[in-house]
C-alpha cells in the first residue's frame, strides 16, 4: 500500500459536495486510505466549509462518536460483571 502525505479536495461553491455520489465516496475512501478511519461527510453539516475543515470535523466527530460509544460500551461491561458481595469483617 502506498503512503499518501498529502490530501488536496476542492469544492468552491458545494456543488460536487451536495450532488455528486462520487465525491461523497472520493471522501470516505480518503479517511479509509488516508486516516484509517471508515466514516463519511453525513456526520457533519459541511455547508460553507473548505475541504479542509470537512477533514478536520469529520475527524473531530468520528473520534467524539468513538469516546462516546467507548463509554457506553464500558458501562453495559461494568454492569454486566457480577459483583462480589461484600465482605463481612465483623464476625
């Protein structure tokens, strides 16, 4: 697999953004390929956004989506662990 350093989208006015299937993809293949992350534009809102700041928000949010669902998934393990009894020292 070959290492890419550099990512460079254009999208002045939003249109490829808004219609196009392809770019949407070109996108998620590029977090795959680039970030190893697998994710899309959908999570975030990019009206108005340079390429770039699309990056940095999806970044942003995937990794607030994984924190999250990291903590949940950490509740329902601890709640799933029987817990010991408690000792009784007064005998």
């Amino acid at each position: 697999m070959q290492n890419i350093s550099t990512l460079v989208l254009f999208d002045i006015d939003k249109t490829l953004i808004k219609s196009s299937k392809g770019h949407r993809e070109a996108f998620s293949n590029a977090f795959r390929e680039v970030y190893g992350v697998n994710t899309t534009i959908d999570i975030i809102t990019p009206d108005e956004m340079t390429d770039q700041q699309i990056i940095i928000d999806v970044l942003k949010k995937k990794a607030e989506v994984k924190k999250i669902t990291d903590q949940i998934i950490k509740i329902a393990e601890d709640r799933r662990t029987p817990r010991k009894p408690p000792s009784n020292t007064s005998d």
